[in-house]
C-alpha cells in the first residue's frame, strides 16, 4: 500500500469553515472563553457601529508568548489532549474559526514579561499565497490596531481585534443599524452564557460592552424566597461526576417584572435541563426529547454541571452550543424530570373546589398562571391512568399528545359568550353513554381500584344509576 501526504489547500479550507454556523454573539462568546481560561479578572468587548466597523476584544488575563501564541493561532490541536479543570477549550479551532466566521483579518496581540507577540490571519493573504500564511507582526505594525493603547496600559493580557466583517456588510441594508442590534442581542447572550463566572458570590469576573459593565442574569432566580430547590444530585460514569440541581421558577403571576428579565423570560423553551460545561452555559433549556415542552412545565429549569472530560461523551460540538444525553445518564435524568415536572405542575394547579370535595376526583383542573386562569386534563383521574397504564411509550406519547391537544382547543371565548347570552344546557346522558360509564366503572374494578374511589370520580359521581350498578357489581364480585 502507497501512502502519500494529502495537506488541505489553505484558503479552500479557511473559506469553508467561515460557514459552519457561528453567529455574532456566538463567536464572541468563542472569544471570550479563551480569556477566561487565561484567568482574566477583566475583559473589554470594544466596537464602534460605523460604515467599517471593528470588533476588539481586550483581557487582562495570563497573556502568551510568541511560540505559545503562534500555536494558538495554528489550526487545530488534538481534542484527546488533558486539559486543566477550568479550560474552556474545545478542540483548538474556537478563536480561530469563531473569528473568522465574523471577519477576514483576526489579529491577536498578546503581553507578557517578556513583551509583545502579535500574530495576524488575514484570508486575503492567505488566498494570495494558497499557503497558511501567518503574519508575525513586529511592534510598528501595531500602531493604530483598535484598542492597543489600552493593551499597553495593563501588566500583562491579550487583545484580539477583528476587521474586515465582510459577513455583516453582505447581509446589512445599514451597517450601523446591523452592529448595533448585534450587539445589544451579544450583550443578553454573554449576561446569560457567562453569568456563573460574573456572579460576584462565586468569581470575580467583570465583562465591559463599550465601557458598560454587565450583570450577569440569573436563569433560576435563586436568591428569590418563592423559588423552590431540590436536593442536588451526583450522577458518576467514567470516574467523573455530572451535578444536576433543579430548580422551580415561582409562577409568573408573583414575579416582578424584574425577575423575569432577570431569568432571560419565562418561555416554554427555557424550561428543562440547563447544560453547563465547566459553569459556562452550552444549552439553555431542553428536555433531551424526554418529554415536550408544555405550560405547566414551563417553570421547571435543572442547572446540569458536567466536566470538560466527558466532552466526548455528551458530543459538545465546536461552538460549544449542543450537547446530546448520554445513553448512560437517561434513566437518571428521566427520574429527575419526572419529580421536577409534578412540582413545577403543583406551582400552577389548583382545584377551586370546596372543601367537601377535597376527596373526589375531577376531570377538569382550572390552573392559575400570568394573572389569568385555563382548564387542563386532570392527568391523575383515574380514567387516564388506567387508559395509559396498558400503553407502550409511543401510545403514551400520542394519547397524551391528544389530550394537551384538545386542552389547547377548548373555545374559552365562545363558552363566555354564551353563557353572557344563554344558559348552558346541560344534555342527558343517553343509554348508551351511560352504558359506557359502567364498561369503565366495570373495568376500573378490575384493575383493583376500589368502590370507593370511582363513585368519587368524574363522571360516575354525578350518576347515582351507574353508581348503584358498579355497587351492585362490586358486591357481586366481593360474594
């Protein structure tokens, strides 16, 4: 077998990988992880909205020498490498390739003890010369690069400027107007993604846009009496330990409009597992297809800590945005989702029965949330847990499918219109449905369950018929 040296073309291989699905505040997220893991206390994210706008990135972290920032700069490092506890690296393309995916010349400028060391990719250069062409700058050509004044004024650190955002320009009818709503929509992402790192009870870490100091968000309102905790969790594969705490939201209704900014909104898709990695946000909120995303849930939020050395194992992608439940870890977490969900759905629900009712079973539960009330299916009648007890996972899925279905289509604004106008006529219950009643009634003796217990359930309590047949039935059975 013949074995020959196949090298990429550089500028065909830098071109493509400006399109693997990096956005703005992604990118600068990229850019801000390498900070952090140079122990930054500081970080200033820099850029003006012109017509030829500049992004600077600027730390006071641990800062590099030449060699060690020329093989940063150099594509890819091997991902099975040991990587300490706090980095946050991936595969050693995040700088290079989040940069670039925003812009065309990425320079990195970096002071130490020893000085400065500068490198600089520019893809013009490198399609010009078809070779990966790296540019070691000397100090002169430093002069006039964005933000290198504010460098020279600090011990040690690392600054990274990107120009040439030919992506923006494409896709912008005003630049100004684009650059300025990217970064207001950066400025949200970083408060969340990094929000653990700038929590003043836990790090120290300050991230300045534009001189403007960012407060981090704080997705489970911990430090709010109303929310309610449960016990953390360690879960353990492979000799490492994956944390998962959850957490449940108070309802809407007793949140301050400042809470609900504080915790990035309140919408279905927030809710469920909140993937960190080494506490630097991958996934806010997902449920890993374990279950939907439904109302009742919605305040439902678990904080999942796993460590940089199981990366492999929760398939972390390059921008460090997805992740993929383990097979391992299923059973765990379906158990945590299944205590999570019925403490979230208790936060909502409530009966507004009288108390002599307290023991009878109604199909219909009224929620209460953002200040309003609906209807939903009492999951717990005994009708459904009988007609779902026999199911396999997939017709569980779908029944329950159906029911959120028809709980989303009852006409509320056409029943309050006609009970303005008329009185609601409540229909008989013909022989049949009534025949029906003690089929399920029969049925539900059965299972096991008692007398007792259907008589005071809906729809058998409102038909003394059916009751005195299911009776009759039960002693029948009992003799």
């Amino acid at each position: 077998m013949k074995e020959v040296i196949s090298t990429p073309t550089a500028a065909a291989l830098m071109e493509s990988t400006r399109s693997i699905g990096y956005s703005f505040e992604s990118a600068l997220s990229d850019i801000v992880d390498n900070s952090i893991s140079a122990h930054a206390k500081n970080i200033w994210i820099h850029s003006v909205p012109d017509d030829d706008p500049i992004v600077s990135v600027l730390d006071d972290g641990d800062g590099l020498f030449l060699d060690d920032l020329q093989e940063a700069m150099r594509y890819g490092t091997n991902p099975n490498m040991i990587r300490s506890n706090d980095d946050l690296g991936r595969f050693g393309l995040g700088m290079k390739m989040a940069s670039l995916s925003q812009c065309r010349c990425l320079t990195v400028v970096s002071l130490t003890k020893k000085g400065y060391a500068a490198c600089r990719w520019d893809l013009d250069r490198v399609i010009e010369t078809n070779q990966w062409t790296l540019q070691i700058l000397s100090t002169d050509e430093l002069n006039g690069l964005s933000q290198i004044g504010a460098l020279c004024k600090l011990d040690h650190g690392t600054l990274v400027v990107w120009e040439k955002l030919d992506k923006i320009k494409e896709r912008a009818i005003s630049i100004q107007d684009t650059m300025t709503k990217l970064l207001e929509t950066s400025k949200q992402h970083l408060r969340l993604v990094f929000h653990r790192f700038m929590d003043s009870k836990t790090s120290s870490l300050n991230i300045f846009l534009n001189n403007s100091k960012l407060e981090p968000l704080d997705p489970f309102l911990s430090n709010n009496p109303l929310t309610a905790t449960m016990p953390e969790q360690a879960i353990e594969i492979q000799g490492e330990v994956v944390l998962v705490k959850p957490f449940i939201l108070p309802p809407e209704s007793k949140m301050k409009p400042a809470d609900i900014e504080k915790i990035g909104g309140i919408q279905r898709t927030l809710q469920g597992f909140w993937v960190y990695r080494n506490k630097r946000l991958i996934i806010p909120g997902t449920w890993f297809r374990l279950t939907r995303s439904k109302e009742l849930s919605k305040l439902a939020r678990v904080r999942v800590d796993i460590p940089n050395t199981l990366d492999f194992v929760w398939d972390i992608d390059v921008k460090k945005s997805t992740a993929t439940l383990p097979a391992q870890f299923q059973k765990e977490f379906e158990h945590v989702l299944d205590k999570v969900i019925n403490k979230s759905e208790s936060k909502y629900k409530f009966r507004g029965r009288k108390d002599s009712d307290s023991d009878k079973q109604f199909i219909w539960d009224k929620v209460a949330y953002s200040g309003a009330y609906t209807y939903v299916v009492n999951r717990e009648h005994l009708l459904i847990k009988n007609t779902i007890s026999g199911m396999d996972d997939e017709a569980k899925t779908a029944f329950i499918g159906l029911v959120e279905l028809i709980e989303q289509s009852v006409p509320y604004d056409d029943i309050f219109k006609t009970m303005g106008e008329a009185k609601l006529a409540h229909a008989d219950v013909s022989e049949e449905e009534q025949n029906q009643m003690v089929r399920n009634g029969i049925e539900l003796l059965e299972a096991g369950v008692s007398i007792s217990m259907i008589c005071n359930a809906e729809p058998f309590l409102k038909n003394s018929e059916v009751i005195k047949i299911l009776r009759e039935y039960d002693a029948t059975k009992r003799n």
